[in-house]
C-alpha cells in the first residue's frame, strides 16, 4: 500500500473519478445485475434518480469507458446500456462493496 500512498501520480484518484457520485454505482450495480437495460428499465430500477441526473451520470459513465450505449435507428427509438469490459472488471469491487455492506449490518 506505501507504492500508492501520495505519489506523484494517484491511481486511487483515477479510480475514484470514475466512479465518484451516488448514482454511479448504483447504475454500475443494475448493469451488473441485468447485463442490457434500457433507459427506462435503468429509470425504473432506481426510482429515486432524476431523468436529468440518470442521463448525465450515463454520459460520463459513457465517456470514461465504463458503460456501453447502443442506439437503434427505428421508431420508436430504443437505446440499451451494458458494462463495457472496464464496466465488467469492476464487478468484483462490487461484490466486495457488498459483502462489506452485509459483514457491517450484522
């Protein structure tokens, strides 16, 4: 752990950046849950989150490589989301989060 500890260069920020936010993991968590939502099935799932928080927390998740979004041309239009391979990488994080999560509610 002292390699990483306030180097010039800090990967746990990197890692962070990504992630960071509330909704982020919570999106990365029903993707990993159902490997292709659509927008409205992500919407649904996590009914507390804006459509205007939900649509930019999916842009950056989008951009920084985490999630995929495949548009289909037709009417009405439909697009679907999935965890990129650096999404899927991620899981076991996940999963660790959890397991922690019931470990410290018991």
């Amino acid at each position: 752990m002292d390699t990483l500890c306030r180097s010039t260069y800090s990967p746990f920020e990197s890692a962070l950046s990504m992630i960071s936010g509330k909704w982020k993991l919570i999106i990365i968590y029903e993707l990993a849950c159902d490997p292709t939502l659509r927008y409205g099935e992500l919407k649904k799932n996590i009914s507390n989150i804006t459509h205007k928080m939900l649509s930019s927390q999916l842009k950056e998740l989008e951009k920084d490589g985490m999630v995929i979004r495949k548009e289909y041309h037709q009417v009405p239009p439909k697009v679907e989301y999935s965890l990129s391979d650096k999404g899927i990488s991620f899981i076991p994080i996940l999963e660790s989060l959890c397991n922690w999560g019931i470990e410290i509610s018991n």
